[in-house]
C-alpha cells in the first residue's frame, strides 16, 4: 500500500511539474514579465527596445529550462509508474536527487526573486516530492516493497 500510494505522489508531483512546464511554455511573457519588471525595477518593453539581443538570450534561456522541465517531468511519470511502483532503491534515490535539485533549486531561485506565487507553485512540487519520498522510504529503503 506505500508503494502504491508513493507512486501515486509522484505521479502527480511529476504531472503538475508538467503542467506548469506547458504553462510556461505557453504563457512564459504573461507568467515572467511581471517577475522580470518586479525585480529588474524597468518594464520587460522597455528591455526588449534598450536591449534586443539580451533580451533575445533571455527568452532563449527560458525556452531551454521549459525544455528541460518538461524532460524531467516526462521521465518522473515514467519512473512513478514503473520502478518506483515496484519499490527499486535506485528510483527512490533518483527522485530524491533531482527532486531536490530541480524543485529546491526553484524554490531558492523565485525567493531571490521575491515572487510569492512562482514560489508557492516550487513549494508545492517539493512538499509532493517529501510526501512522495516519506510514504513508501522504508518499504522501499528496507527492502521490504510490497508489490501491490
């Protein structure tokens, strides 16, 4: 039952990290725009006149970590769904390494940023990623992972 309830939490922690990457990807001036003129003190039409170029690599370098999050989160539905159901220890560690680096790292990133609602959208990918982790840890760290 922890196995099947820790995949299930991972599933969705990996299904909503794909959520906000197709929002991000589809909505990226609506959702950044207002960090960028939060934190930059100048509106994003006025960078994008002052500074082509720069402004080009930006919404590039975006583009890239959209990519990428929707690689991660592809592979996370795989992994709820297949090792991770069936309790394999290298799929637990998997979660919790890049877990911890994509959703930790995020979190840290919207802090500096000071962007309440990017943030709150991290948090909630990492308290999924924790419950994901705790439910099935020692079913599946002690080698007990009972496969129904």
């Amino acid at each position: 039952k922890a196995l099947k309830t820790g995949s299930i939490v991972m599933l969705v922690m990996a299904v909503y990290g794909l959520i906000l990457g197709l929002m991000w990807l589809f909505a990226a001036e609506a959702l950044t725009t207002p960090v960028f003129e939060s934190f930059t003190g100048q509106t994003w039409s006025d960078f994008v006149t002052a500074n082509a170029k720069a402004a080009d690599l930006w919404i590039m370098n975006n583009r890239l970590t959209v990519a990428m999050a929707l690689a991660v989160s592809i592979i996370g539905i795989f992994l709820a769904l297949t090792s991770y159901r069936k309790g394999e220890k290298w799929s637990w560690f998997a979660f919790l390494v890049s877990g911890i680096i994509v959703w930790g790292s995020n979190v840290a990133y919207y802090i500096t940023l000071a962007s309440l609602m990017s943030m709150v959208l991290m948090l909630i990918g990492l308290v999924l990623l924790v419950i994901g982790l705790v439910i099935p840890a020692r079913a599946i760290l002690g080698g007990k992972a009972d496969k129904k």
